[in-house]
C-alpha cells in the first residue's frame, strides 16, 4: 500500500505567505520562512511555495526568497510561480528548490518543460494544471493565476 502523503502550499503574494479566501482576497499569515520553520515541526512531507503576485519584472521570480527559505527547510522545496525560462529555472534550483512548479510556461512555452526536464530531470519538474469547473459539467484551464482562461480541457493540458 502506498503512503500517504501531506504537501503543504504555500501561496506567496508580494513576499508574504497569505490565505486565500475564494481565490478573490488574501489574508496576510506571514514570512516564509517562518511558516517553513512551522510546518517542518508538524511533520508535512514535501512543501510547496507558489508566488502569486499578479506582476513582475520578466527577469523576477521567486528565487529572491527561496535562498531565504531554504535552509529553514528540512523536506523536498517544490516552487513556483513567474518561472518563464531556462535560466530562471536554473536559478530557482541553485536558489535550494528541489522541484520546479510550472503552469503559465506549460501552455505559452510548452518546450521549457522539455528542455527543463532534460537538463535538470524529469523528477525535477512538475506540471500544475489550473481547473474550473465550465459549462455542462466540463472543466476548463487557466493560466496566469487564473485570469486566462485557455480553451483546454484538463486531459488536453496534460497532454500538451
């Protein structure tokens, strides 16, 4: 039988860990790596940190806090969020990532996640699919936090 597995999510708005309420409005918790410290204490098995700023520089992504982070952490770091080419994969794995967390890139880019998977690993890389619920019972993606949706089904996302 196969164990069962807690990962925790941590949403990271503007450099704060917040909650989210309806995907409309965020409460702020706090640092990062203080909430890391925490959930290392609960016994969480892999953690993963998604910055949902809605804008940022093209060369700016979450490797600005996961050097911070890092070292707090004590299971596998799964990180995303504005990671938009090779080199910023690169950076976000030299920064103390473990695994990088791509969702935007997988449909505007769909060859990062190849390139990034041959250069760094498939267990490397992971693939988030956004989904809500459309008409008729369907279930439709988006990107870029939500706000784009992309006329994909989640089967043909995957796919892609």
């Amino acid at each position: 039988m196969l164990k069962q597995r807690v990962i925790a999510v941590l949403p990271i708005l503007n450099g704060t860990v917040v909650q989210s309420l309806g995907f409309q409005k965020y409460l702020p918790v706090g640092k990062p790596a203080v909430a890391v410290e925490h959930l290392n204490r609960w016994g969480i098995d892999e953690i993963v940190m998604l910055d949902i700023s809605p804008s940022r520089p093209v060369d700016d992504g979450p490797e600005r806090y996961v050097s911070d982070v890092a070292p707090y952490c004590l299971v596998p770091l799964a990180v995303g969020g504005g990671i938009r080419t090779i080199d910023h994969v690169r950076d976000v794995i030299k920064s103390g990532a473990d695994r990088i967390v791509l969702n935007t890139s997988i449909f505007d880019n769909p060859l990062l996640t190849v390139q990034a998977a041959r250069r760094f690993g498939t267990q490397c890389i992971v693939a988030a699919i956004d989904a809500k619920p459309g008409e008729g019972g369907s279930y439709d993606t988006y990107v870029d936090g939500g706000a784009r949706r992309t006329g994909l089904s989640p089967v043909a996302m995957a796919r892609r």
